[in-house]
C-alpha cells in the first residue's frame, strides 16, 4: 500500500514542534546512555581509551544514521520510521523487517526501562514499581503526545541537573586523576566495536523523532533540524559525563558497577550525592520509558495499517488523536514482561534489533535521487556498513538471540504472504 493512497486512514494531529521534537529524543537518549549502558561499555572496553573511543564510533554511525532517517523523514513524514522507508524505497519485506525489529527490541528496551525505575526507586519492589510507572506514563500518552512533551521536558531538565552535578563533583574532587583515563593505553578492535555497540543503545533516541513524523509541524524542516540537534547535546553530554567518571573510577571500577554515577560521587567524597543521583536515575528511565513507547507505538499503528498487525491496532482516538489500542497493546506486553523478568539483559538483544533497523535505514536512504534530497554518498554506506559491524560484535548471545527472532519474523511474513497468495488463487 503507498503513502498516497492511504489518504482515507485517521491522521494524527501535528502539535510538535523543533524544540519539542529535540526534547523528546534527548528524553530517551540521555536516560538509557548514562544509566544503563555506560558500565557494560567500559566492561568491554577495558580501557578509559577503548570506551572512549568506542563513544566516538558510536556517534559516528549514529549521525550517519539520524542524517540517513531525516532525509528520509522529510520525505515520508508519517508514522512508522525505518518500517515507512524501507516499504517505500526497498519493498514491502523490508519495512516489514524494519518493523518487525524496531517493535520488538524496543518492547524489551521499554521493559528495561521500566525495571530500572523500580531497582533505582524501590528495589525490595522493582516489579511492581515497573509495572506502576509503565501503567502511568501510558495513561499520559494516551490523553494526547503533546502532553507528553510537556513531561519530557521537565524529566530532562531534572536529569541534567542531576549530570551536572555528577561531573562537576567528579572533576573538583581531589580524587580526579586524568591518568584513570588510560589515555594512549592499547585497545582491541574487537572490545571498541562492542563497546560501540552497547554505546548505540544510548544514541537511538533519535528514532523516536523520526517515528513522530506525523505529528510535528513543518515535517520538512523540523525533523532535518530536530535529530541532528538532539544528537549532539546527547553526545556532548555523553563525553563529559564519561570522563568525569573515569577520572575517578577508572575502567575497571567503572565497568564493575552497578550503579556507576552514584559510586562515582562517593568515590569523590561527595556522599550526599548519592541520593540525587538515584532519584535521577529513576527520572531518566521514566523519561527513556516515556520516548520508547511513544516510538513503539507509531511504529505498531503503521504496521496495522498495512495488516502486518492486526487491523485494530490502527485506530486513533476520536478526542485525543493519539493511537490509543498500539499504546495499550504495547503497555501490556511491557507489563507482563516487567512484573515477571529481570530484562537488564535485553540491552544487547535490543541493540541487535535497533541496528538491524538502521541498516534498513541507511539502504532506503541510498535509492534516494538528488531530486528527492538525498545525503552524500557516503553518509548512506558508512552507516550500514557500520550497523552491520557494531550488530555482530555485541556479546554471541545477543547475537545469536536478535538473529534467532529476525529470522522468525521473516518466517512470519513469508508464512503470512503464502497463505494470502493461497486464498487468491482459491477465490
């Protein structure tokens, strides 16, 4: 089915502007980065150096990326990101794959999210804490995204309050040692492409811009301006706090932590701290929990309006304009997995998957014209080729795990397509 004739589909109401759009990627950049993958980064690191230049390589295929995505945003600019793209510019299978990726490892990133809420919270509680925050952050999407921009808003300036006083706490402190940042010490391909990898979780809050395309104004030029900007304070944000860290932890301490930004304020002697930045690391996940099921939501609206889901999926509220069955559907698979399983773990398993997609990505952007505002040659081919490097360097289980569901996916879709072809052919 193309864009254009699905004129007769309920649209949602475009409410969002640059500013709106920018907050809402650094909601769900900024939360994920600092809290979760930071320590399992430097674990594969093994060096200040190795995750530092891991954060670079990161950012790198992550701006071929958001460049790849705002192009083709601009000129697809309705729901459903990678999975609108990829129809359009590579064929049905692969935006169904695009789809079928992004749905999937972003419903377990959305269980992650959630779960560390409850373990920053109220950790004797985690489950039913990340059942509750799931439970109210979706009670606020449904009543309509611009209200959840307005949220967003205040959870990031709360959290960069939070990052402040981490990094300045951290470099005051007589503790400080910029030798912690090995600086010239050797680093291995292999531990730099993982660590990227895990990093790469952190940057994909971008997608949640792209996703959003049917609802902010001026398609055209705000999301061309809106990722971009969102992208760089991330990653500005990113290397101050990671070298704050590491001047007082180290590598090695780093990558062992389970709460790496609250040990780093006591390491510093900074003690009182650490209630702050535990109550900001709870913000920054609800924040982070509050971007990924506004992105996996779209993304299961577009997909039922092509059958790929169930039809029913597709419906906008009549009041709110907002996807109000996708965000409910969502919700409760969220809720079952987080009042049941530790999902800390999916991080590699949702990288996996969120790779995979812009790989997607960056092949549509490459059929682009020059007519049709298509980015330098090479923006397109360094990002896939990084995708597809950073993907199959993650941890084997994560591999082995992501591939295992992608390949289910594609069994789906042709299962899905034969049967249809079966029922031509009888009728």
């Amino acid at each position: 089915m193309s864009t254009q004739s699905r004129a007769d589909q309920p649209e949602l109401q475009r409410r969002l502007g640059v500013f709106d759009a920018v907050v809402i990627g650094l909601g769900s950049m900024i939360g994920a980065g600092i809290f979760v993958a930071l320590t399992p980064a430097a674990a594969a690191a093994g060096s200040g150096t190795g995750l530092l230049v891991g954060l670079a390589v990161a950012a790198v295929v992550a701006y071929c990326n958001a460049t790849s995505s705002a192009k083709l945003a601009a000129r697809y600019p309705v729901s459903g990101g990678t999975y609108v793209y990829g129809r359009e510019r590579l064929g049905d299978f692969w935006g169904y794959l695009a789809g079928w990726a992004f749905v999937v490892g972003k419903t377990a990133s959305c269980a992650a999210m959630a779960l560390t809420v409850g373990a920053y919270a109220w950790p004797a509680h985690a489950n039913a804490v990340a059942v509750a925050a799931v439970v109210a952050l979706t009670a606020v999407n449904y009543r309509g995204v611009q209200k959840s921009a307005l949220l967003t808003r205040v959870i990031i300036a709360i959290v960069l309050a939070v990052l402040a006083f981490v990094v300045v706490a951290s470099v005051s402190s007589p503790q400080a040692d910029v030798g912690r940042l090995d600086i010239g010490a050797d680093v291995t391909i292999g531990g730099v492409l993982q660590a990227a990898g895990l990093l790469f979780f952190a940057f994909a809050g971008y997608a949640r811009i792209a996703t959003l395309g049917e609802e902010v104004r001026d398609p055209a030029r705000t999301i061309p301006r809106a990722i971009p900007l969102a992208l760089g304070i991330a990653l500005f944000v990113y290397t101050l706090v990671a070298v704050a860290v590491l001047a007082v932890l180290g590598a090695d301490q780093l990558g062992a932590s389970t709460a790496p930004l609250a040990d780093a304020v006591r390491a510093a002697g900074v003690p009182w701290l650490v209630p702050v930045v535990q109550v900001g690391a709870a913000i920054a996940a609800l924040g982070s929990l509050l971007a990924l099921v506004l992105g996996v939501s779209r993304t299961v609206l577009a997909m039922a309006r092509d059958h790929h889901l169930p039809h029913a999926l597709a419906a906008v509220h009549p009041r709110f304009k907002v996807p109000h069955r996708a965000e409910l559907a969502v919700a409760a698979v969220v809720v079952v997995i987080a009042s049941t399983a530790d999902v800390r773990d999916a991080i590699g398993f949702s990288s996996f998957g969120v790779l995979i997609y812009y790989a997607i990505a960056n092949a549509a952007a490459w059929t682009l014209t020059s007519a049709e505002g298509r980015p330098r040659r090479i923006v397109p081919v360094v990002g896939l080729a990084g995708c597809v490097a950073l993907a199959f360097a993650l941890p084997m289980v994560s591999v082995t795990t992501g591939a295992a569901v992608i390949v289910i996916g594609a069994l789906v879709y042709g299962l899905r397509r034969g049967l249809s072809s079966r029922s031509a052919r009888l009728g």
